[in-house]
C-alpha cells in the first residue's frame, strides 16, 4: 500500500526521528525504536492483543496453575496462588485497558533473522523498517485538532542515571506538579496569522514547556478549542466528550495495581470542522499511547494518576467558564 506522512503528528518531531505514517484511509505506521524500547512496546501492544482472546486466557490461567501439581508444602501452594491470581488481575485491566488504546494489526516491515538452532524465523534486531500498524486516530475528522501530553509526574524510569533524570527533568520542571507537559498541538483556526495554507495552527513542545501556571494551562487549552472564529467561546461539545473519556481512564488507573506508564502519552482529538459532519457521530477521542516505558508496579502509576485529575479539573473549568 502508498504511505504518505502524517501531517498531523505533534508529538515526537525531530530531524533524528523517524516520522509516523498514513495507509488511506484508515491506519497509521508508527516507527519503532530500534533499542529496547521497541521491543517493549511490541510486547505491550501483543500483551493487549492477547488479553482481548478468550482461548489465551485460559492458557495463562492453567499455566498459572501448573505448579499445583509440584508445590510442596503450605508455601509453595501460597506463593502458586499469588501468582495465578496476580495473572488473572494483570489480565483483567489489559482487557479493560485496550479500550483506551489505538486498535493494533501488528508489525509490519520487520525482517526475519533465522537462528541456526531453529527451524523457524525469529528476530534478534528491530529492524529500520519496522513500524507498528495502528488505527488512525484522526482518520473520521474533516478537520483533526491534535495534542499530544506526555503524562505524569516524571518521564524517566527509576532506574535512569543522574544524567538522564537531570535532562528531563529540565524540559518542564512543572511537570512533577501539573503531572503532565504539553509535547505539541495543532487547531484549525484560518484566521490565525500562522496558520499553513490548510488552515492550521501548529504548537511544539517549546511553546508546552513555557506553560507554568495553571492559568497559562488554560490559556492554551482555549486556544485549542477555540470555537470557530469566536475567541471568546470554546468547543464545549468536543471538551465534554473527552471529560468523558478521560474519567474512564481515570477510573481504570484508580484501580490500576499493576502498571506504570513512564513517557507515555495521552492523544487527544476534535473536529475543528463547523458544523460537524453529519456522517460522523464521534465528536472527539481521547488514547493512550507510547509504550516504550511501561513497567509492572504494584503500587500502580500515582504520576499518571494526578495528571489525569489535573486535566479534567481544567477541562471542568473550561466548560463552566
């Protein structure tokens, strides 16, 4: 299939990277890092796939519980039914999870590598071709209104060097207060003296990092949901929509025991087309996505949490203002 370059890509622009692509009409090509944070975010995007089959399930409940018949002693049948139980949880929110996830159809350009000692081909590389196949998030919208919000109170794993905590915590030292920093966004606004010659207004993660207040936060909020060529008024039916999607995130990270989503990032986006397209019913969408990071915690993501909260206090404040 042609692939052209996603015109609507906010976040993650850089000389050095790669850019997302476009399958008309309906699927977007995310490239993969080439390190370990490819590998992870394949595995994550199949740990989601796999959740969602029922025969894959009780394949992970028997091995769970494959060590009944080797447990010896009262400790061993605590310690198997932790971990059948651990299992069983871990895979309900997986299930519960994939609904704030773009649709996968899995890897796409990867190059097999046949090991001598296998008769089958495997991969010990990403390869530069490799990208993800995903829905396209913006593919129902005349006009797609995009931000891009990388989440939580810090960006790096606890693992990370001096260094690297230093550096990121450098790009938006707010972001452990606010629980989130505005990587880029695009509305539509012609009348913008900006605006490129399809009508869009384009913000990069410099103009995010000089947010650092919450009034400045809404200001830019406004700016994005401006409605139509009235400043004064905003896209409340858009802000309600995502209100809406961004408290079932919340409620499932509220009951989330099992994963941390360092780096990830929240997608959000609108029609800025007036009126609406009558063939569309889906005002706006709200995704979580960018898994490069994600790690098993059992104390969950509080970060992720409280960004969250944050972003639908000022959401709520947009729509009663």
């Amino acid at each position: 299939e042609r692939t052209t370059q996603m015109h609507s890509q906010v976040g993650g622009l850089s000389t050095h990277k790669r850019p997302l692509l476009t399958i008309a009409p309906d699927y977007a090509l995310k490239p993969l890092h080439l390190d370990h944070r490819g590998f992870r975010e394949v595995a994550f995007y199949e740990a989601l796939r796999l959740a969602q089959d029922d025969d894959n399930i009780k394949i992970w409940h028997l091995c769970a519980h494959a060590e009944d018949s080797m447990a010896i002693g009262e400790e061993s049948e605590k310690n198997t039914d932790h971990s059948a139980t651990a299992i069983k949880r871990e895979i309900q929110l997986l299930r519960r999870l994939a609904a704030f996830t773009p649709a996968y159809f899995g890897l796409v350009g990867q190059d097999p590598i046949v090991e001598p000692c296998a008769n089958f081909p495997v991969s010990s590389e990403i390869s530069p071709r490799s990208h993800l196949l995903l829905s396209d998030q913006t593919a129902t919208f005349s006009k797609p209104c995009v931000v891009d919000i990388k989440m939580g109170t810090q960006s790096y794993e606890p693992d990370a060097t001096k260094e690297k905590r230093d550096r990121e915590i450098s790009k938006y030292p707010k972001q452990e207060t606010f629980g989130f920093r505005l990587v880029g966004m695009r509305n539509y606004d012609p009348s913008h003296p900006r605006s490129d010659p399809a009508g869009f207004v384009f913000f990069d993660k410099v103009f995010g990092r000089t947010l650092e207040t919450k009034e400045e936060l809404l200001g830019a909020f406004r700016v994005f949901f401006k409605h139509g060529d009235d400043c004064e008024r905003v896209r409340t039916d858009a802000i309600s929509s995502l209100l809406i999607q961004l408290r079932a995130i919340l409620r499932w990270f509220e009951e989330n025991d099992c994963l941390c989503f360092y780096s990830s990032s929240l997608l959000m986006v609108f029609d800025g087309h007036l009126p609406a397209s009558d063939h569309n019913n889906i005002v706006a969408k709200a995704k979580m996505i960018d898994f490069g990071h994600v790690t098993r915690n059992t104390k969950g993501d509080d970060g992720f949490l409280h960004g969250l909260k944050t972003l639908v206090a000022l959401f709520d404040t947009l729509v009663e203002h």
